[in-house]
C-alpha cells in the first residue's frame, strides 16, 4: 500500500515536472508585449518582462537578472523599430542563448505587420539623438494594433508549441472579442472630446491619438529623446496657447516641473497617462492600460469643461 501511494507520488511529480518543462519561456522586453503573450499563452507559457511600466522604454538599465532572464528564454518578444536598440542588443549577445540569437520565430519583432507612424521620408541621423529613426516605435498604444500583436503571437508559439496550437487560437478568439467590446466601449467615452487639442512630453501618444480622435499640436521634447531648452519651451508656450491646447499628456516617468509651467502657461492640465501596462498600480493587464487611460483623460477634461 505504502509502496503504490509513493508511486503514484512520483508519477504525480514526474507529471508537474514534465508540464512545468513543457511550458513556453517567455521573455518580453516591454510589459505590454507580455501581457498579450499572457493572453495568447494562457498556462502554457511562463511570460517575464524585463522593462518595468514606469520606465523609458528606450533607456532601460540593464539589472543584473536580465542575462539570467534571457539565458533561459524560449522566445524573445520585442518591438523592433528600433525601441530597444540602445539597450537590448549587448544583452542578447551576452546571454548566451543561441536559441534567441537569431530571427523568428524565437526572436519575435512585434511590429511585424503593424502600420508604423512618423516613418521619416529621408533617413535620420541617429548621432543627433533622435530615438525614433524607423518610425515611431510606440505602436502598443493602439488597442487596435493589440489584435495585430496577439495573432502574430499565436502562429509563433503555434510553431513552437504544435500540440497547443487550438488552445492559442482559442485564446485569440476570446482576446479579440473583448478587445472589440473594450474598443467600443473606449471609443464612446472619448467621443464627446474629440478633437481636443492636446501637447505631450514624448511623441509617444501617436497611437492613442489617432485611435480616439484627440489632436496633437506640439511636444515638450524638441525631438524624440533630446530634453527641452529654455528657447524650445519659450517659443511652445505662445503656439500652444494659439492652437487652444488643454491637456499636457506626460508617462509617468517624466519630470512634472517643466510640463506643469507648460501647463500653468497655456491654462491647460497636466495629465499623467502611462505609456504601457504596469505604468500605474490599476494597470495589471493590456485592458486595463486603456481602461485608465481613457478615466485619466476623461476625467480631466470633464474638470474642464
Ligand atoms: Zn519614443
């Protein structure tokens, strides 16, 4: 009897190790790359970010986990256009994980068949310190583009992980229809505010804008990474003031000082809308991100009114 019971112990431990083994490693450079791999994967993977929701996606300082991380990945998710070109290139090289050292399907650009904006005509000189050189790299913050994401998810760990294959396509399924009640449903609350003018500090709202109507006219960053002059903030605040702007969108990790006298200058409200999933403590998942996007801003424009 005692002997059966340990038996069927050790089968009961040789069963979780075997699925333990069989789930997919996972590693995404931004949070909302792995918060739709969560979706996608479900218990099937096992999904670490590295960057943290409160960071700049483009300057992120390598902790020391991170080679760790990257060594045990099945599959690399990042979201090329050159976001993570300052940083994630030398820890590849470092990891000593082959498997990710090459292209698709385990080294996975999310931008794959994603339409980039701000795709300049003539090349740029990334020595002058822009960070967007390939078009704008901030594309996550599309919800709309989040569909694009997850079935590109879906046929790499497809391939990966054939036996899986209908429980991925599965998860899409319920992923893309609660994305279409959430679009809707983030498309009605920001309608009464379309066309409201707004400045940022980053040319990160790209995406959000353009999917909900509110009207871009100028940013606190002369370029894309380069922090703003004396000059540069003096001559934005008049044309701001002009175009009528009445929200300052900023990411939680920027300096509120400049951003609030912009804001003091043109009479308009600093809003801090985080940029990707983990930004603030109430967003725990890709849904949630444009859940308290779209109360931020709202809410802030209701003040307004
Ligand atoms: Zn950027």
């Amino acid at each position: 009897m005692r002997m059966i019971r340990s038996v069927s112990w050790l089968g009961l431990l040789l069963a979780a190790l075997a699925s333990a083994h069989a789930k997919l490693n996972v590693v995404a450079t931004l949070p909302d790359y792995g918060a739709i791999a969560e979706e996608i994967g479900g218990d099937m993977v096992k999904v670490t970010s590295l960057a943290k929701g409160t960071e700049d996606p483009h300057f992120i300082d390598a902790r020391p986990s991170f080679l760790r991380i990257l060594n045990q990945a099945d599959v690399l998710l990042e979201g090329g256009a050159e976001m993570e070109i300052g940083w994630l290139p030398a820890l590849v090289n470092n990891a000593r994980n082959p498997k990710i050292l090459g292209d698709a399907p385990r080294h996975v650009l999310m931008a794959q068949g994603i339409p980039l904006l701000d795709v300049p005509l003539a090349p740029v000189d990334r020595s002058m310190g822009d960070v967007h050189p390939a078009g704008n790299p901030h594309f996550a913050h599309d919800p709309a583009n989040g569909r694009i994401m997850a079935a590109h998810l879906v046929e790499v760990f497809s391939k990966l992980d054939p036996a899986n294959a209908l429980l991925y396509e599965a998860n899409l399924r319920k992923f893309n229809e609660r994305l279409d009640q959430k679009l809707a449903e983030w498309a009605r609350l920001m309608e009464p505010f379309r066309g409201t003018k707004v400045v940022t500090y980053h040319k990160s709202y790209e995406y959000f804008a353009a999917r909900f109507g509110l009207e871009i006219v100028g940013q606190i960053e002369p370029k894309p990474g380069i922090e703003p002059s004396p000059t540069h903030i003096n001559a934005l605040i008049p044309r701001m003031k002009e175009a009528g702007a009445k929200l300052v969108l900023i990411e939680p990790n920027r300096p509120r000082k400049t951003p609030q006298y912009v804001a003091d200058a043109i009479g308009a409200k600093l809003v801090i809308v985080p940029g990707m999933v983990g930004g603030h403590e109430k967003i725990k998942d890709y849904f949630s991100l444009f859940d308290y996007d779209v109360a931020q801003i709202t809410a802030a424009l209701k003040e307004l009114k």
